[in-house]
C-alpha cells in the first residue's frame, strides 16, 4: 500500500482541471482582479447555499472575523468569549479588532464551546449594568460584546443554548464557521435544519486551499442576514471607502480576488456532493475503527449534521501512535496541539495550565486522521490495520 496523505488536493483539482482553466481565461480577457461581476457572484451563490441572506467576499477567514466582529459593533476594550481549542485566528482576530479574547472551555465529546462553561463564566465572572444594559466583567469591568462559537472539525457549535445565553446576557454572537461550509444544526426551537453561516448576527468562513470549499490561496467571506452588517463589512474590506477615495472610517485591504472568486464558483458547484463522499468516508471509519480498543471516535450529537471537515479521534497514547502512523506513511494532524490560552502570544491573558481542563486533555489526546472526499476503501483500511496493529501492542502490554 502506498502512502495515505492526511489531505489530497491534487485528486480534487484534477477533476476540476478544465472548468478552472476555462474560468481563468475569463477572468484574464474580463481584466477585472479586484471586485467586479465574478466577486459578486460568488457572493450570491455562496449566501444562497448558507441560507443567509448576505455573503460579503473578503481576504481570508481571519479578515471575515475581524471584520464581522467590528462591523457588528464590537469596539475596543470589549471582552469577547470564545473557546481556547481553536486555531489562533479566532482570538487574533478579536484582539485585532481592538476586544479582549476571554476563553470559555470546550464539551469533552464535540471539542466545541461548552453552553455549561459559558453559563457558568457569565453567572460567576460578571454582572448587569442597569444604565446601559450590557454584561460586564467584575474582574475588569470591561463589557462583555459577543460570544464567538467555533463550529469545530466541520460540525457546528450547540448553538440553540448558546443563542439563548447570548440572548439573555445581551450579546453578539458571531459563528467561526471556518471549517464548517455547509454543516447543518438541528435546532430543537424551531424544530429544523438550519445551516452554519445562518443562525448568528454574523459568520466567518474561510477559504484556505485545505478546508472543504478551498481557494487556490487566502480567500474568505462574511455571511450575514444583516443588512447593515453586510454593508459595513464591504467598507471595512476596502479601506473604509464608500465611492472612490470617500474614506468613511480607516479600513483594511480585505478584499477578495476575482480570480478567487471564480474558482469557488466552480467548486461551489461540487460541495455538497464532496460533503456527501467526506460523510460517507467517515462512516466507514466508524465501521473499520469503532472495533478497536483505545481509541474513541469523532461524537455526532442527534443534533449535528457533520461535514467532516477533519476526522478527530481520540486516543491516550496519541504521541507514539501519531509516529508509528509517520513510520507507515500515513499522514496524521494535531488540532490543536497547544490551547489557546497556553500559547506564548496570550501569556498577557494571564491563564495558566489548569484554567480549562477539558481543552488542555483534548490537546493531549486528539488525532486528526486522513480526510478527504477521494479517500479510497483501501487507503481507510490502511489506516484502520495501523491503528489496529498499534493499539493491540499497547493494550497488551497494559
Ligand atoms: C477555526 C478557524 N478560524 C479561523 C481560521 C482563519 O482562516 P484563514 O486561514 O483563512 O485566515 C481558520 C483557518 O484555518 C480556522 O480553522
């Protein structure tokens, strides 16, 4: 058996060869690079398959953060919850819109921001201002202005209690839906499925070559049903302008490429069947791996609808199984190896090891194994038949 890649974007792109050539052709003779017909629409297809009612293209997922935070109103000194198991942007982006990051810590099963720990920070951590409605910490009495789930691994957040907190403690709520193009949520409230990107005053995607709708570079985009939301994020991306050199506020570059733009039409086309394959790949691990002694599969809540955006396991001995998988050529991933809050960049938080147990032992024990939606048979029972020969090695000698 040859090797099994922990992503495979060469198979993807061979079958799209043709129609991205095409699209590139067009895009050169349009000689439109920055905005224009091809951004917008992207843009439409994008917000029709979201559900929502806007999607604003922007420069990458950590721009549509960054942006959809400010121009939902977060200001600076704000304090912004979300969780410390999450790739760095989903902070950076925050402090960079000028707000404090604070961490709420994760559900042991779905790795994603815990509706408990969230009550609980809220109830202990801080208090109502009468004067002027908002939450505020007792700590530094700075207020409290969103909550930023993370719908992690391609499955979203369990977002009907945490609408609800939000709703009570008067905050914002803007999804990370970064690697979730396309999860669905069943919220028990309205009694349907409802897409990520949708249910929030604001959502970021991002479009990085690996995710499950990928650029052929950086690209990213802010959905909202939020029509204000939508035209303040089309500012911030392009310098605060409002018409040609009319500088409303200082802006960014944040746009997206037309060129961009146009390869995920083309992809956009084959995301729900890719999804589907990415799906199907994750039940037959389950059939393949859910046999074997020490290691715990990816948990899908009745509640989430996963695209499997990446296959999670967990295992104790995650370290020397991850170096065996090297040895065999089968590439493995860590996400996320260090929580937020024990990063070098955050040591200014002032958290320390034992701040958010669950994250810190999901750091540990997380083994992100290969996943794509051209993972054959074959190459999963590779997988399987490594994982197997390892883990009866460990069991026996325990
Ligand atoms: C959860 C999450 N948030 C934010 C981002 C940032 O997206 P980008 O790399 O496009 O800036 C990523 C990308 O890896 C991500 O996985």
């Amino acid at each position: 058996m040859d090797s099994v890649p922990f992503l495979d974007l060469k198979a993807l792109h061979e079958e799209l060869g043709d129609e991205i050539e095409e699209m590139f052709r067009a895009c050169m003779s349009s000689a439109q690079f920055c905005g224009g017909p091809m951004v917008e629409e992207f843009e439409n297809e994008f917000a029709r398959f979201c559900s929502s009612r806007y999607a604003v293209g922007v420069g990458s997922g950590t721009d549509a953060l960054r942006f959809a935070l400010i121009a939902a109103g977060v200001k600076p000194g704000d304090i912004v919850l979300t969780v410390p198991n999450t790739f760095i942007a989903t902070a950076e982006a925050v402090s960079q819109a000028g707000a404090i990051p604070v961490f709420v810590d994760v559900d042991e099963r779905t790795a994603c921001m815990s509706p408990e720990k969230l009550t609980e920070y809220l109830e202990t951590h801080c208090y109502h201002d009468p004067i002027n409605g908002s939450t505020v910490s007792k700590i530094t009495h700075k207020p409290l202005r969103a909550v930023v789930p993370v719908h992690l691994y391609g499955q979203t957040a369990d977002m009907d209690p945490i609408m609800a907190i939000a709703q009570k403690y008067n905050l914002l709520v803007i999804e990370d839906a970064c690697q979730a193009h396309g999860a669905e949520y069943f919220s028990r409230k309205t009694q349907t499925w409802v897409k990520a990107g949708s249910m929030g005053d604001a959502s970021a995607f991002s479009f990085y070559p690996g995710k499950n709708l990928g650029a052929l570079g950086e690209a990213g985009a802010v959905t909202t049903n939020d029509e204000k939301i939508a035209s303040g994020v089309r500012v911030i991306r392009d310098h605060g302008q409002i018409k040609k050199y009319l500088h409303q506020i200082e802006g960014f570059n944040g746009r997206l490429d037309a060129i961009q733009a146009g390869v995920l039409t083309v992809k956009l086309r084959h995301l729900k069947r890719w999804n589907e394959l990415r799906r199907e790949c994750a039940a037959r691990y389950q059939e393949l791996i859910s046999m074997i002694a020490g290691v715990e599969l990816p948990y899908e809540p009745l509640w989430a609808r996963s695209v499997f955006h990446l296959y999670v396991v967990q295992t104790s001995s995650r370290d020397t199984l991850q170096n065996f998988l090297t040895s065999k050529g089968i590439g493995t991933g860590l996400h996320y190896p260090i929580p937020l809050h024990l990063q070098e960049a955050y040591s200014v938080l002032g958290y320390k090891e034992g701040s958010f147990p669950v994250c810190e032992h999901l750091s540990k024990h997380l083994l992100s194994l290969p996943m794509h939606p051209f993972l054959t048979l074959e190459q999963q029972q590779a997988v399987a038949y490594s994982l197997r020969l390892f883990l009866e090695q460990v069991n026996q000698r325990v």
